[in-house]
C-alpha cells in the first residue's frame, strides 16, 4: 500500500472540498461585513446609484483640416470611444483573456470565484483575483486594488448592483475606456495609436491580442521593454481565441507567425501624440508650434481642466502636407545661412538663427501652416505669433494703401523726396539702397524707397496711416513718429501677413484662426470660428486691385525679384522687409488664394550677414515654400474690380496721353505712354497739351 504524505494528503482533500470552502469563505465574509458595518447596506446603494460608469478624463483631441485626428491634450492619454468603434477582435481578445462568460453571468463567475480560492488556498493568501469584468469596472471607478476580504466583498456586491442598472454593453464598452494599458495609455483607442498608430476600429487579431495580453501586466509585459514577454502573452490570448471559436484555424497561424510592429515611441516632454502624415510620408512629429498655439488658445476660451480632462475634439485648420513643407522650407533655408557646427544638444542650438512662417488662406483666415523656430523643443517659444519686430519695409504696404483710399494713384508723382522731414528731434532724411528726388507710387514701392514712403506717410497723416493699420488687423502699438512708415513699429508675423489678406480678398480681412470648431465629449458643438470674429472690409475692392499690381511689380522687377530666379512662376505680389541693422529680414506675398508671410532673425537682434536683404536671406524660403503649395494650381490673378478703371497716362505731364504722347520715349528708353489703373473719379481729367519734340526711329527698342 502506498503511503501518502500528510501534508499532500491534506492538500488532495482541500482541492476536493475548496469549491465548497470558496463559497463558505465568501459567505462567511459576507455575513461579517454585513453584521459589523453598520450602513454597509445603504452605503451600497448609494455608490451604486451614483457611480458614473462613463466619467473618467478623456483626452481632448486635435484633428487637421481633413479631419484627421493628430494630436491630445491630457493628464492621462484616454480617448472614449463607443464600443461600435472597437473591433471585434478587440472585444474577442478581451473576453477571451479576462471574462469568456461575461455575457452569460450577472457580475460574478462563480466558476472563476471557485478557481480564484483554490489558487488562494495553496498560496496561503489572497493571490488569485477571480474577477469578472464588471469587477475590475468597479475597482477602476469605486474602489481601491487592495487585496482584503472587506474589499472583495464590496467589489461582488457593487457589480451586482451595476449588472442590474447597466446594460452589458455599456459595461463592457465602459471597461474598454478605462483599463491601462501601459505607456500612458488609458483605454484601447489610446493604446490603439500609442502602439500601432491606428483607431482601435481598425486593430487586427494580433494587435488585439497584445493589448488583451497587458491587461494584467501593462508594464512588467511592455512591447516596447519587454517583447518576448508580449509576444508570449499575446500568443497566449490568440490561442485563448482561437479555443473559443473566434478564430479560425488560418487565422490563428496567421496571427502567431506576425511580428509585432510597433510605431516609433517618442521620448519629449512635449508630446502632442503620432502624427500620420496624409501623403504617405509616414509618421513625423511636426506642426508642434502650431498644436502649442492651439493649446493656449483654447486653454484661454476653457481652462485647464476641460483641455486635460474633458475631452473636447478641436477641430484646427492645419494642413499636415502644407506643414511639413514649410518646416523643411525653413529648415533647409536655416542649414544654408547658419549651418550647424556643433552637436544637436541644447548647447549647439543655443543663439542660432531663427525663422518663422506663416501660410493663410485670405478668403476665410484659415492658418494653414505655422513654423514658429527652428525646433521646439530647444525653444517653444513661437517667433510667428508671439514675437514682435519691426517689419522695415514690409510695413510700407499699408501707408500706400492708406493713401490710396485718400485718392493718391499708382501714377501719382511725389517729388522733392531730397528734402528732410522736420521732427522734434530735428530735420531727419533716411537713408536706403534706391533713393531719388522723384517717383510716382507705383516705382516707389516697386525699388523700395523710404524717402518716398515716409514723404507718402506725411501728405497722408500719421494719424490716418495708424487707422488704416488698425483696420488691416495690426494690433500691437504703433508709435506717432515718421519713421513709422518704414516699419519701426513692432509687429507680430501672424498679424503682419493676415493684414496682406486683405489685398488678396478684394479688401475684405478674414481675421486668421487655427480653430474652425470645438466639440464636447458627446459631440455637442460649444465653440465656432463663425461666432467669434466676422470678416470685414477693411479698404475699397478697388484698393485691394491696386495694392496687389503694384506689389506685383516688386516681385517681377523689383526687391522681390529673386523669387522668380528662384524658380517661382505664379503671378504673385509681395513686399520686402529689412531692418537697418540686417537684424530682420521678411518677406510676405501672395498669390490668389494663399498669403504667405516668412521671417528670419536672431532673438538677440544681432545682424543677420553683411548686406543680409530681405531679398537675399528670407525670399528664397518663401519662393520654396510657395512652389511646393501651388504645385498645379493655374496662374490665374486678380481681375479689376467695378471702381477700377485703366487709362493711359504720358510719362513727360501725368495727363491722359494722345496718339502722339505714345510715339515718344523717355530719356531711359521706356514708352513715354504707360496704361495704368485707378479707382474711378482718380485718373488724370485732362489730356496732355501736346508734345515738340520728334519721334523716336522707327527700330529703337521699348521696353
């Protein structure tokens, strides 16, 4: 007869009896707890009757333009989706490894109850937890993860009550929003994108199987730290699946044999979550300046708890492929004046030159794109919406049009620009690269003239100049002094570039957004771009026509000329900028349908590089940029509005020209007779008296 060891005999008979003693045990509990707690019972049901399966913080998302979500703003990474948009392999793999009777018990599987105290039994404690799904609901919302008899029996008693107010799938879609997953993530939509850049709607069998897998040990079973130990846990569930019918035979081999492909992990202290890239030029952190900006907008509209915690869906007017070409546009413009010769630590980077750039839509100020430095993460703080500088000649835009809405023309003639201005200072003359006594507005604005532009200025009034920048969307300070008119005054990229909007949208300002809408959890809209700020006229269409062919000039013949050997051959209108000491170069221009403002600088003010014009330092960026974003659009350009008019005008008097104005030229060879534009009631009344001199040969050449 064999003998039997005490000790293994007593462990046979407590395996025969331990479903039994399971339930004693439970009962015993509860009839402890239930006896010695007084209030137990209402206490119960008032946590039962309050308790909000659906209330932890969710992220807020971001999405893009085209509606793709790109980055969150939370204190925990959660996303709640409906269980209509998990997979059904992901629900499969859930059941499978956590609760396979979940829609056959009422809160308890007295099976696993069973199987839980048997484990416990031989551990000699509390080990196995035995829970069905609707528990670990309840420990996640109500209750903490300590392992005592008082606090299993609370947990039992508390899903009954939740099986008996909520639906299964309200439990289990509940349960799917709330477990951790490892890396930050809470719930399978964050895990989802977190692991495999995807909506948990679209995860496979073997994605769902890994994320199944770290339910019980989301760090310890990390993929990314651990992924011989996930790759076992996720086998382990798909065969689980596989034992349960839920997959088949191929699918299951398919499943098992697949690696596991992860999306790069990022490692910033700044991390607006995995961008996708539309264009197939798979996934980039990028756009960071400008999810920054939209981050402090709507912190501003709602506060940080709604932004971190409320999920709100903020629906931005980014375009992901417009971004990524801005940035390389700066990037590479950056490498060539200022190219990188230390490392990239914080201490390479430090005191670099910086770029900015800015595209909008003019008809709605829409924010397309936004680069606001050269990274980041070295400095966050945004060069195109926060920064203030003086623009140089890129302000001056907005004195010509000021003096155009005054009844000045493109062919007005201002003369005498050799005579000082007289300031409380003293006389003053500036100074600058193309300065003659005379121009008319047109060649003024076209070679970039200051004297002419601060002559303009005084015939039109400070005091007039400072509305019309007001009603062109300049918000910051503009000083009452002459040397206004050549851009002294500090503006930012953003309003700067939006003001040359309204050029290109028949006058009208569409004040610039990041934001069209916002969204509450449950997808009630609370915040629309349409209730904030209308668009408004801000000058004539007629003004807006003139503005647009006299800038026009600058980038044909003019300071701008070096976007077109640049290779960019769009119709186009645009101004230079540069400030005396080359600390600022900038370059705003536009085609129809895009406005485009750039700008580089040091954010000590130190010079760029001798001689570092606008023209030579920020241009060719624009011209890159504005390549890549109009590639196959048609070169269609602005049409005269209905107070425009054309007239041709004599060079020698400035009077309407007669069939024998137009068979002379000037001294430099150009026609004597030029058509020009004016708003009606502008152009010349009078027609020229007449001319003596002879005509020119019949072979010279114009031009």
């Amino acid at each position: 007869m064999r003998h039997t060891p005490p000790r293994q005999a007593r462990f046979a008979r407590a395996k025969q009896i331990a479903p039994y003693f399971s339930w004693s045990l439970f009962a015993a509990g509860l009839m402890f707890c239930l006896g010695s707690l007084q209030g137990f019972a209402s206490g119960l049901n008032d946590v039962s009757r309050e308790m909000q399966i659906d209330t932890a913080p969710q992220a807020s998302l971001v999405y893009d333009r085209d509606n793709h979500v790109i980055f969150s703003f939370a204190t925990e990474d959660r996303t709640s989706v409906s269980l209509d948009q998990v997979s059904k392999s992901m629900v499969m793999a859930v059941l499978a490894a956590e609760d396979r009777h979940f829609f056959k018990h009422a809160g308890m599987d007295l099976i696993g109850v069973a199987r839980a105290a048997l484990v416990d039994l031989k551990e000699g404690g509390l080990k196995e937890g035995g829970s069905t799904i609707t528990q670990q609901l309840v420990r996640l919302v109500a209750l903490t993860r300590s392992r005592t008899l008082d606090r299993k029996v609370r947990e039992a008693l508390l899903a009954l009550r939740i099986e008996r107010r909520f639906p299964k799938r309200r439990i289990l879609e509940a349960y799917l929003n709330r477990i951790y997953l490892g890396d930050s993530h809470y719930g399978v939509e964050a895990a989802a994108r977190g692991y495999f850049g995807k909506t948990a709607a679209d995860l496979t069998p073997g994605e769902a199987a890994l994320l199944a897998g770290l339910i019980k040990c989301p760090s310890a079973c990390s993929p990314r730290t651990a992924p011989a130990l996930a790759k076992l846990r996720r086998d382990t569930v798909l065969g689980e699946m596989y034992a349960a019918g839920n997959l088949s035979r191929g699918e299951y081999a398919a499943a098992v044999a697949a690696p596991i492909a992860l999306i790069p992990e990022r490692h910033d202290s700044y991390d607006p979550g995995h961008l996708t890239v539309p264009d197939g030029e798979g996934s980039q952190p990028c756009a960071l300046y400008f999810v920054e900006a939209v981050r402090r907008e709507v912190m501003s509209q709602f506060g940080e708890g709604d932004v971190l915690r409320g999920g709100l869906r903020i629906h931005t007017t980014v375009d992901i492929n417009l971004q990524k070409r801005a940035e390389d546009s700066i990037t590479a413009r950056l490498q060539q004046i200022d190219p990188l010769k230390k490392g990239p630590g914080p201490a390479g980077l430090r005191g670099r030159l910086e770029g900015a750039l800015v595209a909008i839509d003019p008809r709605t100020g829409e924010v397309l794109a936004l680069v606001g430095g050269r990274d980041f993460h070295q400095s966050p703080f945004n060069r195109a919406t926060q920064a203030r500088r003086q623009p140089g000649s890129a302000f001056k835009p907005l004195v010509f049009a000021a003096a155009i809405e005054q009844g000045y023309t493109p062919s007005s003639l201002m003369t005498d620009l050799d005579t000082p201005i007289n300031t409380p200072q003293g006389a003053w003359l500036p100074s600058g690269e193309h300065e003659a006594s005379s121009y008319t507005l047109r060649q003024a604005l076209t070679v970039s003239s200051n004297r002419a532009a601060v002559h303009l200025m005084q015939l039109v009034g400070i005091g007039t100049t400072q509305s019309y920048a007001r009603r062109l969307g300049i918000s910051s300070p503009l000083p009452s002094v002459p040397s206004l008119a050549i851009g002294t005054a500090e503006v930012s990229l953003l309003d700067l570039s939006s003001a040359y909007g309204a050029f290109a949208n028949g006058g009208i300002v569409a004040p610039h957004t990041l934001i069209t809408s916002i969204e509450d959890s449950t997808g009630q809209v609370v915040w629309q771009q349409s209730q904030a700020r209308q668009p408004y006229r801000a000058i004539r269409p007629g003004t807006a026509f003139l503005m647009s062919s006299m800038l026009a000039d600058v980038i044909n013949r003019g300071t701008g000329s070096r976007a077109r050997t640049e290779g960019f051959k769009l119709p186009a209108a645009g101004k230079t900028g540069t400030t005396d000491d080359y600390g600022d170069a900038w370059f705003i221009g536009y085609t129809p349908h895009l406005v485009t403002g750039v700008w580089f600088g040091y954010d000590d003010h130190k010079k760029i590089m001798d001689r570092g014009f606008a023209g030579t330092v920020a241009v060719p960026a624009w011209a890159h940029f504005m390549m890549k974003a109009t590639a196959g659009q048609a070169p269609d350009w602005f049409q005269p509005s209905n107070d425009v008019e054309k007239v041709t005008v004599c060079r020698a008097s400035g009077l309407r020209a007669t069939d024998s104005c137009k068979l002379l030229n000037t001294d430099d060879g150009r026609p004597n007779a030029y058509e020009d534009y004016f708003l009606l009631g502008t152009a010349p009344y009078d027609v020229c008296p007449g001319h003596t001199a002879p005509p020119p040969p019949a072979d010279s050449v114009a031009f």
